[in-house]
C-alpha cells in the first residue's frame, strides 16, 4: 500500500513539526531534564503545577505522533535498503 508522494511528504513533514512540539512539551515538563534548582523554582509556582499535571497526555500525544510520523513516512517512501 502506498499513499501519494505529495500527499504523504507533507503529512511526514507536519508530524515531524508536530513531534518536535510534543517533545518540547514533554521536556518541559519532566523533572528528570531541567535539574534540581530549575525544577525546585518551578514547582514554587501554582501554574506549573497545574501544567505539569498533564504530562501524562504529552507523553500519548508524542507518541502518537512518533507513531503517525512512521508509518506515513514507511507507506511514502518505503525502506530505503
């Protein structure tokens, strides 16, 4: 199965943006990547906690999008090997 070249650069093309932004959503979000002072400071406020608690559906959102980005690349231009 195979969609059309144009159709299917551009999807490839949008879900790597969209990956990209689902990364960076769920960067912000992990305490693991900003350290221990930026995270410290971070948590102090009401708003990043409000924000952090939906890190959860930025991990699904990024997956589906790394997921999406596969599969239209795969079914656009094939194996390349």
């Amino acid at each position: 199965m195979s969609i059309g070249i144009e159709l299917g650069s551009k999807l490839t093309f949008l879900l790597a943006i969209t990956n990209a932004i689902g990364l960076g959503l769920v960067a912000s979000t992990c305490r693991c990547v900003m350290g221990k002072k930026l995270t410290a400071f971070l948590w102090s406020r009401k708003w990043y906690r409000k924000y952090y608690n939906v890190h959860c559906y930025f991990w699904y959102f990024l997956l589906l999008s790394v997921s999406l980005h596969l599969v239209f690349g795969l079914l656009t231009f094939g194996i390349p090997f």
